[in-house]
C-alpha cells in the first residue's frame, strides 16, 4: 500500500502521477496511459531540471495528431509546475475565441474538479490569468504581440495556426528566467513550416515498432502497414501488418512492441520532439474508413489522422511537370523507345488504368504522344512498371486514389521519377471557348 506522502512525493517528481492524482479528465473519462506516453511527459521535467540542471533539455516539441491527449498533458505538466514551485506560465493560443474556449471548457472545469487545484486558486481569476499558489499563467491569443511579461515556462499550442512573427516574442520572455522551458506543439500543416520546421530541428523521436514475429524493427506508415484484404471499397480485413512478414499488429500490441528512438540523438539534451500519430492509438479499420470517406479530405487525413505534413506522394508538382503532358503532334504508335527521345508517362485510375506516353525528342521542345494503353485491373500495376522500365520514363504522373497503396509502394521503387497525385474538388467553373487540338 502506498503512503500519502509517497504518494505526495511522487507527483512531487513526475508530472504524470500528478495528473493521475489531481486532475479529473471530466466527462468520466478515466487515464489511460499509452505506453508511449510517460517519456513525453518526463521531457523537460522541472523536478529534473532543479536536481540536474545540466544535461537535462529543456525544449519540448510535439508535432500530433488530432485525439491524442497533447493539449491534456501539456495541461498537466503546466499545473504540476505551478502547483510545486513559485513561477509563471505563458500559455498561447492561436486566436482569441481559443482562449476562451480553453479557459472556460478546459482548464476552469478541470480545476473546478479537483479539490487539491481548487484549494490552491487564487486571484486572478479569469480567462486571461489564473494564480495557482503562488503561481501565475498568462493565457494569450498569438494574432497579436503578447504582453511583456516574464515566463519560466511557455506553452505555443496550435503553432501552425499561430502567427509566426508573434511566436519569438513569447520565447523572448524566457530569457530572464532560470528554467527556459519551452514547449511547442501542433498538428502539422506544410513541410518545413511551424511545428514541422520545429521538429526537424529536435532529436526526431518516432515510436519504434520491434515485430515479435521477424524482429523487424520500423516507424509506422499508413501505407506499408495499413493491409487491406479484399475490396477496397468494402474490405474483409483491414489491420497492421509488419512492413517485412505481414504479422499482424493490435493497437495494445504496437505499444506493447514499441519505443521511442532518436533520429539525432546528439540533440537530446537540447530539444527533444515527438511525432504522434492515431496509428499508435485507433484500430486500422478506423482509419481506413476514415481514409476512404470521400468527405474526408486526403490533407486533413494526414495532417490530423497521421500528425504528418501534407504534400502530393513525391513532392510538389512544379511548371515543368505539367509541360511535359502537354503533346503538340499527332499519336504516332512506337511499342519501344527510340533510344534518343526522353520519355514521360501519365496513368489515370478507372475501371481500368489508362497509360499515355509521351515523348521529346533532341533538339525539340515538341511533345508527341507515342504508346497509349488501356490496362486491365487485374495486370494494370504490374504492366506499368513494366512500361515505366521498356521506356525509361523520366517523369509520371500516377493518379493516387483510389488504389492509393498500391501506387505509393510502387513510387519507392522509382525515386524522384513517379509523382502521385491527389485531385482537390475545383471550386469555380472555368469556360473554355477555344481549345486548339
């Protein structure tokens, strides 16, 4: 039986007990603690910090998906350090109207239901300010500079969301302090901006999952472990599958099997960061209802199902890669190259696949058309890998969807050569009087 005072002593020194002994989650709601759960909230513990105040990171960023309990944790951590030590908190958030969601829905209710919290309020006490003790948070929207007030530890929740320019002005205000605790968090949005730009200048943590079958060790990716069995449309198993011998993965089991691993770990004593995606929280089927929901955008899918950023399979579509499916001559068949021209390829998903190849002979800007294919289901993959290899395609554009896994897999087989590409629905008619065939 633990003692009250273990039990003191250990929300003393690890912000996880202390949620778990303080904080209600509301709604009846009870902990769950995911496996991967209790490192993120170890990073950049100021129990820690006060004890070993070298070598210990005092950044923290987290790039999530949606449903994760991120904005839970980073609640908890801020209340554990208010509640044992005397120092502020900047809490931001993207616009005014989150601020007063989160005070009034959030962090007041949560308080409210816990005697310990309760006890310990204080004034102010309103959607902008809390005293904790002896204790204060500032709670302040990002569209705006926020105030100059000093901070031991700031929290930047929804950083893609957030004005950029405000974002330094909120760290700025732990320059005084002897904790500079800085935690930033988010779902992401584009590569190389907000929270992704942050992550990849953190440590890169990712879950690592060890098969219990062949001891492959690997990072979850919805397309390589994602198994689909049956119809697309109408599946007869969906579940996740080791990337090596198919073994079959439970959510319990990816946890179970898991650990975070460092792509830089030379950083992990600066600035640690987390990548979280719903595969290490929601069944496979889930997400790939989800995935196949045509109200469901493929961008909102990866950034708040996955926690990744979004862009087309093999990067962005630039001006050159629509000029060269724009033909100038008549079809001219060839059934292989010529040896001489450079050759680009674009498939389109049907009831079959549509494959037209195209050609730019040298010393010529003029594009013909040489081999159009129509290609049965069932040998359609196969037999344009085979025309991407006869041809020596230089360039395709593959329609992703709605065989998105199959494609995907075949992209890695050609790097920098297949693009796949997602359709957005177009939002304004466009009338084309004159077209030049």
């Amino acid at each position: 039986m633990v003692s009250k005072a273990e039990l003191e002593s250990l929300a003393l020194r690890d912000p996880l007990s202390f949620g778990i002994l303080n904080v209600d989650l509301l709604d009846d709601k009870k902990w769950k603690v995911w496996r991967w759960l209790p490192e993120i909230y170890a990073t950049a513990n100021p129990w820690k910090l006060e004890k070993y105040p070298v070598g210990e990171p005092r950044k923290l960023a987290i790039q999530k998906s949606t449903q994760s309990g991120i904005t839970t944790l980073m609640m908890v951590k801020a209340l554990h350090f208010m509640a044992n030590w005397n120092v502020r908190v900047f809490y931001t958030l993207p616009r005014l109207t989150d601020v007063g969601d989160f005070s009034s829905t959030r962090l007041d209710p949560t308080i409210q239901a816990s005697p310990y919290l309760k006890e310990l309020l204080g004034e102010p006490d309103s959607n902008h300010a809390k005293r904790i003790g002896n204790s204060y948070m500032y709670i302040s929207e990002l569209t705006v500079e926020p105030r100059m007030l000093p901070s031991d530890m700031a929290v930047i929740d929804e950083v893609d969301l957030s004005d950029q320019d405000n974002m330094s002005s909120v760290l700025n205000r732990l320059d005084a302090s002897i904790w500079k605790i800085s935690n930033t968090l988010s779902t992401p949005t584009l590569n190389n901006y907000g929270i992704n730009a942050i992550y990849l200048n953190t440590d890169m943590r990712k879950w690592m999952v060890k098969c219990a079958s062949c001891g492959h060790h690997q990072v979850l990716d919805f397309d390589i472990n994602v198994k689909v069995e049956g119809p697309p449309a109408n599946p007869d198993k969906v579940y996740y599958g080791c990337a090596k011998c198919d073994q079959e993965f439970t959510v319990n089991q990816i946890n179970e099997w898991g650990q975070w691993v460092p792509e830089h770990p030379e950083l992990s004593q600066s600035h640690v960061g987390f990548h979280i995606s719903q595969m290490m929280t929601h069944p496979a089927r889930d997400l790939y209802t989800s995935f196949r929901d045509p109200q469901t955008k493929l961008l909102e899918f990866y950034r708040k199902r996955l926690g990744e950023p979004y862009q087309l399979g093999g990067g962005s579509i630039e001006r050159d890669d629509f000029l060269v499916t724009c033909f100038d001559e008549p079809y001219l068949p060839e059934m292989t190259p010529d040896d001489r021209s450079t050759y680009y390829m674009g498939l389109d998903q049907g009831n079959e696949l549509q494959v037209i190849i195209g050609k730019i002979e040298p010393d010529s800007r003029i594009r013909k058309i040489v081999h159009i294919e129509l290609i049965p289901m069932d040998k359609g993959f196969k037999r344009a890998q085979q025309l991407m290899k006869l041809f020596r395609i230089r360039r395709a554009v593959w329609d992703a969807n709605p065989n998105r896994h199959s494609v995907i897999t075949i992209q890695k087989g050609f790097p920098a050569k297949l693009l796949a590409a997602d359709y957005i629905d177009q939002q304004k008619a466009v009338s084309y009087t004159h077209l030049t065939l």
